[in-house]
C-alpha cells in the first residue's frame, strides 16, 4: 500500500463527473488499498478517488475508527428518507467546517471488491459520509450544500 497526495479545493478533478468502474482489476483493488492508508493516515471518516486524483466512482469510509472499512466500487443511493442537519468537514478542505442538511437514512447499491453488488442500509454518520462521498463522484463538494459556515478549532 501506499500514501497517495489529497487534492485540495481548486484542484479541477475534484469538481469532475467520475467514470464508472468496468472491471475490478489488481489495480483497482490496490487503489482502494492505498485510499483506506491515505484516509486512516489523514484522520478521515470517508475519501472518494477524486480526492487523490484519480476520476474512478470509488470510494472508502470507515466511521468506526478502523474496525467498519468499507470499499464501494460504483456506489449509487438507491433511497433516501428523512432529513438531519449537521457538522460536516473534509480532507480536501483543511481548516473549513459547516452545517449540511442530508438525508437522514439511505440506501447505497455498490460492488465490494469481492465482486458481489450489496444493498447497505445505513443512518447516522454512516449515511452522511457515503452521501457526502458520493457527491465526490459526481463532482459535488460539501461547501456547495453548506447553510451555515461554522468556526473551526485551531490545533
Ligand atoms: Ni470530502
């Protein structure tokens, strides 16, 4: 595995349309090896391979502090209900924080690298990190669904 570099905002691949995933390839899987590194290594709930440059409809989330990796290949939210507001940031935008109003549950449709296609259930912050990844694959960022632009603790 390998540490990739994190594309921050301006970076015009983060506002791209991501091609979707044809094959689960070795390099596939070594891209969503090195994505889970580079998030665990940046203290990230969630990165989406637009982050590190690559224009691919993959994505890695782990809100359990490394106990719950997921890997989703081609992602789509086949259903949404309720709504929720809150805090949410992201490794692209160091330093910026701000309430976003989400779906409060849904329902993603992926391929893992197994190559099964699973439907996941999910609520809570679970469900907002893989609606906010998603928009990363569709060239959507977070500031662009923010409502109100909250102070961030300097450390
Ligand atoms: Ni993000």
């Amino acid at each position: 595995m390998a540490l990739r570099q994190i594309r921050k905002n301006g970076d015009p691949v983060l506002r791209q349309k991501a091609h979707p995933v044809k094959k689960i390839t070795p390099q596939i899987i070594k891209l969503l090896n090195d994505m889970a590194e580079t998030m665990y290594d940046a203290n990230g709930v969630g990165l989406a391979a637009p982050q590190i440059g690559i224009s691919k409809r993959l994505i890695v989330i782990d809100v359990a502090d490394e106990h719950n990796l997921l890997k989703l290949i081609n992602p789509e939210i086949i259903a949404s209900s309720g709504k929720e507001t809150a805090i949410e940031g992201c490794l692209s935008f160091p330093g910026i924080a701000g309430e976003v109003e989400r779906a409060e549950a849904v329902t993603v449709r992926a391929l893992i690298p197994a190559g099964d296609t699973i439907e996941l259930k999910a609520t809570g912050l679970l469900a907002r990190a893989l609606q906010h990844e998603i928009d990363h694959l569709d060239g959507i960022l977070f500031v662009d669904r923010v409502s109100r632009f909250v102070e961030v603790e300097k450390k």
